[in-house]
C-alpha cells in the first residue's frame, strides 16, 4: 500500500478507536460530562498545520480523563528535527492518546497511546499500554498483563515491549521507580514492511478496551477509605513530575507547536505532595508500593 494511503487508513482507524472508548465510558458512567473541542494548529513557520480532535470528560466514575486523536503535519523547528529519526524539517504525525483518572481509588489510572510519524525519507510507529493501579489485586495486573500477552502473541513481541514500558515509564529521580505496574511500549517501530507493521499496531490497539474495562466494571462499586484516597493523590503527585519531567510524548506535543490543553490533558484533577511521603507501614498500601517495581506477570 503507498504510503499516503496508509497514512489516511491510520488517521481513520484512531478516530474509530476513539469513538469506540468514549462509547464504553459513557455506558459504564451514564452521567459522564463529555466536552468535545475541534482544533486547528499552525506549523512552524505559520502555515495550516492540522488539528485533532480532544474529548475532555468528568463523571461520577471517571473524575477525569482525555481520549484524543490529532493528525498534524508540517515544518517543525529545524532543531528540534534533528532530534527525531527521519530527516528534514517536515512532519506528518497521527495518533490516539488516553488517560483516564477514575474517582474511586481500588480503580486503577490508565494510559495510551497508538501513533504514526513520517519525516522526511522515514517513518515509523510507536505506542503502548499502562496502569497505575492504587491498590495491590493482583488479579487484575494479571488480567492488564495477560490481554497484552495475547494480543502481542502473534508477534512475539510481548516481552520485549513490557520490558521497554517498565523502563521508559519510571522516574530515575527516583531511583527508577515506575509509574505504575507497567503494560507494554515500543517506539521507531519499523521492520521494512509498512502494511504488516500497521496491521500490528491497529491489532494491539484494538486490545485496549478488553485490557481495562473488565477491571473497572468488577471494581467500581466498591468503598473506599480515606486512607485509600491519600494513597491515590500521594501517587497522581508522582504521576505528574513524571509527565511534566520525563514524558517524552508530552515534550513532543510542546515542541511541535501542539495544544497545550490537549497535552495537559494527562495530569490528574487532584494530587498530593508530602515531604518524604510513605505510605503507613504494614499498611496494603505499603504493599502496592512494593508493585512499582518490574514484575513478572
């Protein structure tokens, strides 16, 4: 397939995919707020640069969340280029991007994101999947790990891309520890074959939902306590120094002359910072901490 053909048939599947996530959000959450905002970006040097599409939510289940798809192209600061992998100072790039900060905290956060970027004579995919549970189930990192493990069989790519996600979504300020219970990530993904490689990656895509869902559904009902909740603002706290520090798809949004609010979009409504915050010992929140390490599960 050539590639501005696929460039467009990925474009659509990411906007089908959005659609097919707010749609399972508002029926787990009937009073979910959605606010739809169309936007339009201009390229570096002042020129029609594409848009996307940001759906901004708050609910009673989901307290905060972003589900967006963009699709820009364009001249991008000749330095800011160079740090990319293709070549030139043009770039085309499509993608979905997810966060989703539910209310009660025995119910995990969850990221991803699905991308397509072409520069210049190169062009590549990345993505990928992660939870930030709050509460040690283990069952349920379990069923988050196991969906990824499916859905990257065919590929024999699962764990490779778990091992690049418990890397890249930690915090070397500190001492590496994750964001969470990790899931799966690859970026410059590029064997040579572009039809094969969309297929992939629209393949894992498709994924997400079975992966996150079940688990609010079998968690939402139940009570929380105050401690509970301390725990969860204490770990959105960490949530945001690693996205405003370390998020590399966070500083590509600023870079490339991106909305600012869309980008924003992934921190938490609410969060916490104590001096040398730790959880209570013995407590099960001193355990889930102990899963914010590389797991096998």
């Amino acid at each position: 397939m050539e590639l501005e053909s696929l460039k467009s048939q990925f474009h659509q599947h990411v906007k089908d995919l959005q659609n097919k996530i707010t749609q399972e959000m508002q029926r787990l959450d009937p009073l979910l707020r959605m606010k739809e905002d169309l936007w339009t970006r201009k390229d570096h040097v002042d020129h029609p640069g594409g848009g996307g599409i940001t759906r901004a939510f708050e609910g009673e289940l989901f307290e905060n969340a972003g589900v967006n798809t963009s699709c820009v192209f364009g001249k991008i600061d000749p330095q800011f280029a160079k740090a990319l992998k293709g070549s030139g100072d043009e770039m085309w790039a499509a993608g979905i991007s997810l966060i989703i900060h539910p209310r009660n905290p025995r119910i995990p956060t969850v990221h991803a994101n699905f991308r397509m970027i072409h520069q210049g004579d190169k062009f590549w995919f990345g993505g990928g999947a992660d939870l930030t549970p709050y509460y040690p189930y283990e069952e349920d990192f379990s069923h988050f790990h196991g969906v990824w493990k499916k859905a990257c069989e065919p590929y024999n790519c699962y764990l490779e891309m778990k091992k690049t996600c418990d890397e890249y979504f930690s915090s070397p300020h500190r001492g590496g520890e994750m964001r969470g219970i990790g899931g799966i990530f690859f970026d410059h993904y590029n064997t040579g074959d572009a039809d094969t490689d969309m297929q992939m990656v629209k393949h894992l895509s498709e994924h997400f939902i079975e992966s996150y869902f079940p688990i609010v559904e079998k968690r939402m009902e139940e009570n929380w306590t105050e401690e509970d909740e301390d725990f969860m603002l204490h770990r959105h706290g960490r949530y945001v120094e690693f996205n405003l520090i370390h998020d590399r798809g966070t500083l590509f949004g600023l870079k490339t002359n991106g909305r600012v609010d869309s980008i924003l979009i992934s921190l938490p409504a609410r969060c916490k910072y104590t001096y040398q915050y730790a959880p209570k010992a013995g407590s099960v929140h001193e355990k889930m901490w102990s899963y914010y390490t590389p797991h096998a599960w």
